[in-house]
C-alpha cells in the first residue's frame, strides 16, 4: 500500500502545500487519498502534479468550486480562467462606480450635500440602479414587438452605468433613475408614440425607419441646429403614415403632432438629456427623435 504512494508530508514537502490544507483540500474533494492499514492517508503519485494545479489556480484566485470543475473536467481552464476574470470585471466596475458616488459627495457644497446625499443613495449599487429603468421601459417592450426592437428601446431607454464613471456621469445617473422612479414619467410614456402599438401592423419596419430617420437627423442635432423640416422630418413623417396605411398630408402632419405632444413633455426632455449625459453621446437617439418631433411640431405650427 505504502510502497508507490506518498504520505502526506511528503506530498506537503513535494509541493509546497501545508499538511492542514491538504487535510481540507482532501474533505472537499479536490484530492481523493487511500487510507493505509493504520488509518493514515496515502496518495497517488498522480496527485503531486493534481495538486500543484490546485495551487496554481488558487494562486490566481479561482475559487474551489471552479477548480472542482476543471479537475473534474465539467469546465475548461480556458472557461474557468475567463469566468474568474470576468467576475474581477464587475467587481472592479463596481468599485469603480461606488468610488465616484463617494467623490461626487465629496465636491458637494457643504449647503447642497442633505440634497444631493439623498439623490446618490439610490444609486450605490449601479446594477440595482439599472433595474428601475429597465423596469420604467420594460412595458415597451411587450407585446408584438421584434426581439431587436425590444432590445433597442432598453439599449437606449435603460443606458448601463459606466464602467469608469465621472462624478457628473454618477449625478446624472441619479437624476435618471429619479425620474424612473417618478409614477408620472411612467404615464407620459403610456400615452406617448412608443405605446398603443395595437395598430401598427409590423413594428420591426416603423422603429427601422424611424432610426434611419434619426439617423439623417444626427449631423444637426449634434451640430446643435434648430428643429426644421428636411429629408429627415420627411422621412420620419412617411415611417407613420406607412404603418398606419395612408399617406403624408398636412391633415396627417397635424395629427401626428397632436399625437406626439406627450413625447415632447419637458420631463422627457429632462430624461434624454441625462441619458445623453451619462452615454456621452452628442446626439442619443432620444434626444434626435424628440427634435424631429420638434421640427414636426414648429412645420405646423
């Protein structure tokens, strides 16, 4: 029994792994020894290189449970390895986020801080801070809307928190996830374009032309010209009329101006602007669609 196995010292000193974290190594699992005649634990030669991979991957951080995986072959060094370091990534991101929070109070005035300590406490945990605007536009994206239009709406509805935020990305972050929180944004959304899609036939073609819209839009919006009529108005106008299966004329323009006055409403405004803010976008699409709604607007003015 003794003869081609190893002890547990001397696994120890082979490795350089203590005898006690061998003895816990083997109650998890990780090692599987014999027992010899007397009781004592005795390993397979296999189980030096068995645990020096052990060490190795606990060097790096891996916890056992991932380590289990790989010696069991359930998961790739590969997998495990990017598993771990995408764990680090988040919780770096969040390090990295709450260390802004904590910045932003510092540059408060002292006279503004009650204010402005209560506005970034909704916001220490940035993920937690995310669901209150996905749920504000999850309604949105039920329904009879196409995958990638769903996605859409909460791409640009429900920005992720930066990575690496600025102090003003973390207060503007705050002021967005204040006004999701507020049951009246909630309802100018239920009465604006993006609801009541019970009449539009298919969806995915309307949002793919409003975004080529929008798209033509961009240069003057980020150039920060006026709302005026264009080939992007033009074009935006068609999208609607198409979908709801008649034509662009003055009466139409009309009614889809009538029909938008809830897009315009300034705490939506007040929503793009900071979800601007905190993507850093010179023009999100937020705000270009809410300028073509202007543009609308004024031309019938």
């Amino acid at each position: 029994m003794t003869g081609d196995t190893l002890g547990i010292g001397e696994l120890a000193s082979r490795t350089g792994v203590p005898v006690r974290t061998i003895r816990f190594y083997c109650d998890e699992g990780l090692l599987e020894p014999a027992r010899s005649v007397g009781g004592h634990r005795r390993f397979e030669r296999a189980a030096v290189d068995r645990l020096n991979l052990v060490r190795r991957l606990r060097g790096l951080g891996l916890g056992l449970r991932s380590i289990t995986g790989v010696l069991e072959g359930r998961c790739s060094l590969d997998d495990a390895v990017a598993a771990e370091r995408a764990a680090l990534d988040r919780e770096l991101a969040t390090l990295a986020w709450r260390r802004s929070v904590l910045r932003a109070v510092e540059e408060t005035p002292p006279a503004d801080r009650a204010t402005r300590l209560e506005l970034l406490s909704a916001v220490q945990d940035g993920a937690a801070a995310h669901e209150t605007l996905v749920r504000l536009w999850h309604p949105m994206t039920t329904g009879p809307i196409p995958p990638d239009t769903a996605s859409m709406f909460l791409d640009v509805g429900a920005p992720e928190p930066p990575d690496q935020p600025t102090t003003a990305q973390v207060v503007a972050y705050a002021e967005l996830v204040a006004l999701a929180a507020d049951t009246r944004l909630a309802t100018h959304l239920k009465a604006s374009t993006l609801a009541g899609h019970d009449r539009i036939a298919d969806l995915g073609v309307l949002h793919a032309e409003v975004g080529a819209a929008c798209q033509l839009a961009f240069p003057q919006v980020a150039a920060g010209a006026r709302p005026s009529p264009g080939p992007a108005l033009d074009r935006f106008v068609t999208a609607h009329a198409a979908a709801l299966g008649t034509g662009d004329t003055p009466e139409f323009r009309r009614a889809l101006s009538h029909r938008t006055a809830p897009d315009r409403h300034p705490r939506l405004r007040r929503y793009w602007h900071l979800a601007g803010e905190v993507t850093g976008d010179p023009a999100p699409m937020g705000i270009t669609h809410t300028w073509l709604l202007d543009a609308l607007d004024h031309s019938v003015a």
